[in-house]
C-alpha cells in the first residue's frame, strides 16, 4: 500500500492530532509525518533503527542508503550493449 508516497509493507501505527497525522513502523520509527499546512517529512531506517533517508516538502534531502551496485556477467553486458565487449586492466 502506498501511503503519499510511502511505500508501507507490514503492519504500521498511524496516529492522528488535530492538525497533523504521523506514521510509525513496527520499531516505533516515525518514518511519515504531515499537517495541514501541506508541510511533510518522510524518513528511511536501517535494521538497526539508524535514520538513513530524509526528505522534506521543503527540498531538504539528506540520503545515506547504501549504494546497490548490480553485477553483470560479460554475456550480459554484450547483450546489454549488443555489441561484443573484452574486459581490460585500467592499467592498459
């Protein structure tokens, strides 16, 4: 289910103020928040409760999630590029 945005998988708290509602996860992690004054934050959390994602409806972002490199075998890159590839040192 998508929640503004929000991608949220599993089972989150939602709680409602007069003029604000926030959302937490299972670890009590407040990952959404908005109020009425269309002002927003959304977060990000590792498995061990460290904040790594921060975006605000003001353009503040501040993004530390990990790097996902994917892998390719030289079969799969020739067939990306359609084109025969040969891997070389940087050295050369």
């Amino acid at each position: 289910m998508k929640l503004k945005g929000v991608e949220l998988k599993g089972e989150y708290i939602i709680r409602y103020q007069d003029d604000s509602f926030s959302v937490f996860d299972k670890n009590n992690n407040k990952i959404y928040y908005e109020n009425s004054d269309g002002f927003w934050v959304k977060r990000e959390f590792n498995k061990n409760n460290n904040e790594i994602y921060y975006e605000a409806s003001n353009g503040v972002i501040e993004d530390n999630r990990p790097i996902k490199v994917k892998k390719y075998t030289v079969a799969e890159l020739e067939k990306i590029l359609g084109e025969t590839i040969e891997i070389v040192s940087e050295k050369e």
